[in-house]
C-alpha cells in the first residue's frame, strides 16, 4: 500500500500565521505539522510516500523534508496543486504515483495518538472499496458525521445542522484504485471543490465501504483553537503512540 499526505490549501482558517509558511508548517509542539501524518504513516508500515503540497511555500517542503532520510525513508514523492479545487482534486493528483495500487490518505493537518496498524492490515485483506476511520466527538456538526445502520456505514452527511450521530470521519481514507474514476464523475459543491464525503459516499453506495473506530485521541490542527488543542494533546500525552 502507497501513501498520500495532503498538504495543500491556503490555511486562511489560521491568517496571519499562514501569510509567510504553509499550515502543515507550522509547529505542533515540538515537531512541525507534518510530521506527524508522515510518523503515522511509516508506523504503519507505509514506506512508498507522496505528499501534495500547493500554495507559495510548496518549497519548503522540500527543504524541511528532503527525501525523508531523517524517517528512514529510501525517497519522498512531491506533486504540486494549484488553488484549492478540494480534498477529492488534491488527491487525484497521486494517480500516476499510485499506479493502480491500494493508498491511505492522510490530511497534513490531522494527528492521532496512538497508531493506524490494524485498520491498514484489515484493508489490505478487504482487496476491494474503501475503508475509513470514525471517532466520537462532542461536536459532530463541524465534520462529515457516518450514519450506522446494522454495523453499516449508510451515508455521510457533511456538517449536519442537525447530526444523526455523534460519529466523526477523521482524515485518514483508505482506498482501492477505483477512487480516481470516482473523482472523475464527480462535480463541485457549492464550495467550488471536488468534497470527498462524495468519494465515500460512491464506495457507500457500491456497498464496499468499511469503516474501524479510531482508538486514543484525535486532532486536526486546522483552526487557532485546534492547534492549540493539538499542542497540549501533544505535549502532555505523545502522538503516533505504539
């Protein structure tokens, strides 16, 4: 399995800190953002990695991480996006990267506590659909909220006004290679962006989404008051935790 760090947009949720560096930039306790989605991913065995990048500081990137020696990699891959076309565009850029092998997809922003070992190994049995990750939060209508009907994931709502549970889709996705001719059909939202709740909504639809419960905590960094949620979870308790 080949892994996916999406790390672009323009982080205006956290300007003026974002005026002079990308988000994932930014430190998250003692490490910078991207660090962690980078730690989760190799913990789980994941070595074959491409980060998605954008925005003026994409460079950075490079000269922070080099070719991941520093994480005991052989070589990092890097593709550029241009504007904020959505989680879904960004991700289509890996295509070519993952050339018709399973991936997991991270969002740069999100750090967890302890690790994705299990849920990876159960996907890579599955061999088919898509799989994600779902933790209870006390503020579901901020994310896309799963629905759960008799074990089954039966629809994703994005930030419901009124949310049917309390069960949020974190930003780890695992997908077979059919996810780029899903992204190929769909069309944008209201914001302009190709939305992957519509991803997992297709896999839903097909019947081939699975879904395992995250254990520990869990954080995206993406607001002033996450990242400081972020720092202290951090600071008192670890991440990427065995």
């Amino acid at each position: 399995m080949k892994g996916v760090i999406l790390a672009g947009g323009l982080g205006t949720r956290l300007y003026p800190l974002t005026k002079i560096t990308n988000k994932h930039l930014l430190p998250v306790y003692d490490k910078p953002m991207i660090y962690y989605p980078l730690e989760t991913l190799i913990k789980a065995g994941i070595e074959d990695i491409m980060i998605v990048t954008g925005g003026n500081y994409a460079g950075d990137f490079l000269r922070l991480l080099g070719n991941g020696k520093e994480f005991g990699l052989k070589h990092l891959n890097y593709t550029y996006q241009e504007g904020e076309g959505g989680i879904a565009h960004a991700l289509s850029l890996a295509e070519y990267f993952a050339d018709g092998e399973p991936i997991c997809v991270i969002l740069g922003d999100n750090i967890i506590e302890k690790n994705i070992i299990k849920a990876v190994r159960n996907f890579e049995k599955q061999k088919v659909g898509a799989k994600i990750l779902l933790k209870e939060v006390p503020d579901p209508e901020r994310f896309g909220v799963a629905e759960i009907e008799n074990g089954k994931i039966v629809r994703i709502v994005e930030k419901p006004k009124k949310p049917k549970s309390n069960l949020a889709v974190i930003g780890i996705y695992m997908y077979d290679s059919k996810v780029f001719d899903i992204i190929r059909t769909l069309k944008p939202s209201e914001r302009g962006e190709l939305e992957i709740t519509d991803v997992n909504n297709a896999y839903i639809k097909e019947g081939t989404m699975t879904y395992e419960m995250l254990e520990g905590w869990w954080t995206d960094a993406g607001t002033f008051e996450s990242l400081l949620r972020a720092n202290i979870l951090v600071s008192q308790t670890g991440a990427n935790n065995d």
